[in-house]
C-alpha cells in the first residue's frame, strides 16, 4: 500500500502519542506488552479503508462499569480529530475524556476495577464522508451505509463484557 500525505500524518500522530523516539511502546506492562500511555490506549488501527481507521480507549474499557463510545463525523481523520502530530490527545479525544468528566465518575484502571467508574471509546473505525464536491449522494451513502455495521462490530465485545 502506498502511504499518501494525509496517511502519514495519520500514522505520525498516533506514532507520536503511544511510541517513543525509537519507535518502541513508550509505557509496557509487566508481561512487556504495550500498556496505556496517559490512560489512553489504541485499540484499533486499520488502513483497508480511503483512510485510516482507529480508535482509542480513554481509561480502562474492560473494567469499566460504564463505557461511553463517541464516533466522529464527517470530515473526522485520525490526525488532529483522535491525536496530535506531538502525541496529544485532539479535538474527538478530548470530547469523548469531556464527556466522561461530566458523568461524575472516575476513569477506570486496572487498580479500581469494581468501582462505579467510566471509559471511554473514541471510533473512527470507518471512512468518514468528506465535504461534498462531486456526487452528493455518492461518498455519504457509501460511508451511510458501513458504518453501523463496522460500529456494532466494534461494540458488540464490549457490549458482551458489560452486560
């Protein structure tokens, strides 16, 4: 696949919010796994679409007593909607964390598992519909129509955990 302009800032942005300068997880578990940097950990990165697919956990999605899921919308590209080329948060992460705060409940983690806290999900799991030039109808459709099957893919295992 060829990397594109737009791909790359994709990739230099979540690069730049989990990995180090070398290239490496900058946080590992005991078991040497990637661990949260922050809180935050990407669950999903995919680049099968016009554009990459990702999404990122605010807090501990599997322990959480209640998860919120917040799917950006047209225009919405990994790159300044879910991180920063300087490994911050952007725009959809902070929305979703804003969320999360109003709900008066902690975030989750793997240290206050079984307490009433909260997680949350920010998904860009599909290609979202970009301004319209052409075809009104041609790219919102096609993404109109993906996107709840790619959403209730995502969410029916955290759904199952919760239940």
């Amino acid at each position: 696949m060829k990397l594109y302009s737009r791909d790359k800032k994709d990739i230099h942005a979540l690069s730049a919010m989990f990995l180090d300068s070398r290239g490496k997880p900058k946080s590992l578990d005991k078991e040497g796994m990637p661990a949260p940097v922050n809180g935050r950990t990407l669950l999903v990165l995919d680049n099968s679409g016009d554009h990459f697919r990702a999404a990122v956990a605010s807090g501990d999605v599997d322990h959480a007593a209640h998860v919120v899921v917040s799917t950006p919308g047209m225009d919405s590209t990994v790159d300044n909607g879910l991180a920063k080329g300087n490994g911050d948060p952007a725009k959809y992460v902070n929305g979703t964390e804003n969320i999360m705060k109003e709900s008066g409940l902690g975030w989750s983690t793997a240290k206050n598992k079984g307490q009433e806290t909260v997680a949350g999900v920010t998904w860009l799991g599909y290609d979202a519909p970009t301004q319209i030039k052409s075809s009104p109808q041609e790219k919102p459709r096609k993404a109109a129509n993906t996107w709840p099957i790619s959403m209730m893919a995502f969410r029916r295992p955290i759904m199952e955990i919760h239940t």
